[in-house]
C-alpha cells in the first residue's frame, strides 16, 4: 500500500557533524511535506516544509531536499547539537486531502 | 503566543471505563485536529474540526470514539468504552487556516498519555 516511510529507524552522529534524515514516500500526488520534530513527552515541533514544485528549501540550520523523481525527502542538519536529539517524522498532505500522513519516524541521538 | 494545551498530561484506567481528553487550541485558529499515536509510531488523524464543524472524522472508530468542539474553540474527545489498544498518547492540533496549507503548519499540543490496563 502507499505509505510515507523512513530510511533509518536510528541515527547516532558526533556533536558538530552535519545530520542527514531520509524519507521516502509512495504517493505522488503529494503535494506538500512537512519535517517535525518530537522530543521525549512533548508533541511534535514544526521544523520546516516544502512544497512539491520546489527542490529545496533552508531555515536556521536545516535544509529540506525533495526529489520527486525517486519521491524521496531529507531533512539536513548542521552542526548537529546536543538539542538536536529527538524523533524526527515527516509528513506528507495529499493533494485533495485536508491532513497530514505520518512516517513512524527516525531516532537521532547526538553524541557529544 | 500561548501554545495548544491539552489535560490531563496522564491517565491510567481500566479496560471497559470511560475518559475523557480536553484540547484548548491557539487563539484564533478556525481548524482543530485529534490524532492518536501509538508507542513507536506516527500520529494518525482521528478527528478534524473546521470551526464547530467536522471535516474529517473518517479514521474515528464511532463505536467508541466521539469528539466535539463546542463553539468553535475548545475540544473534547472521549473514549467509551476504552481497550487495551487504546493505549496511546493523544495528541491535538491547531491550524490558522483551512486544511494543512503551505505555511499553516499545523501546531501540536504535549498530549495525554493514556494507558487501559
């Protein structure tokens, strides 16, 4: 069945070392995903989006990459902190759809 | 701003009772969403509210599950009566606008643990 899933359930990296979180997802017809973030007891944090008709994306030390060719997603984080640790999902929203579709998400833990 | 605050943080009970969950969304936002998310997985909508109106209720299991928005603002899902695979937190969400729209991220709560022993 279609699904929005993840590359790498874990990711361990060293403090300051670039972050790289993959996702892959089935339905083209997706028209706009979103990277959460979700600490221990929280609910998930906005991070950052983007919409299908665009590549690529930045905010304050993430990049979103989206290839529509290969449906394939990736949050980039730079200089990985310590704060950085938590789950991250992505989500996609299906063009005609009002919400939003969940992966089961990949766990970074930074070193430090 | 403040954000969406949701209560009771935790609550434990017995297959076969009843519970009941209470969201407060930011001020301002039409759209309201209750989503459940089992140990280990992404959230999975139950419930979307545009206003006092549902929107989408289609993955709600209405055997057990009812949720309202009195007034347009505050929400409350209930379960009754609850089994042990409700076990999960619940989460709720808010929207400025209609649907999930390009910078209209949705906006979460902390969410209720809820273990049915």
């Amino acid at each position: 069945g279609e699904s929005v899933g993840l590359h790498l359930p874990t990711l361990s990296v060293q403090e300051g070392d670039n972050s790289i979180i993959n996702c892959a997802y089935s339905n083209s017809a997706s028209d706009y995903f979103i990277w959460y973030k979700q600490e221990s007891g929280k609910g998930p944090q906005f991070i950052i989006d983007i919409r299908s008709n665009m590549d690529k994306r930045q905010g304050q030390r993430v990049t979103v990459l989206l290839n529509k060719t290969v449906k394939h997603l990736s949050l980039q984080i730079a200089a990985t902190q310590p704060g950085d640790s938590a789950v991250y999902f992505c989500a996609e929203k299906r063009t005609g759809a009002n919400n939003l579709f969940f992966g089961t998400g990949t766990r970074l833990t930074v070193i430090p | 701003e403040a954000g969406v605050a949701q209560s009771p943080r935790y609550k434990i009970i017995e297959k076969r009772q009843s519970v009941a969950f209470w969201c407060n969304p930011i001020s301002g936002h039409a759209t309201l969403y209750w989503y459940q998310q089992i140990l280990g997985q992404g959230p999975k909508l139950l419930i979307q509210f545009q206003n006092n109106g549902v929107v989408d209720d289609s993955q709600l299991p209405k055997d057990r599950f009812s949720a309202e928005r009195l007034k347009g603002v505050d929400s409350t899902l209930k379960i009754q009566p609850a089994k042990l695979e409700d076990s999960a937190v619940y989460l709720c969400a808010s929207s400025a606008m209609a649907g999930q729209a390009y910078n209209s991220p949705l906006h979460f709560g902390n969410g209720t643990r809820l273990t049915v022993t």
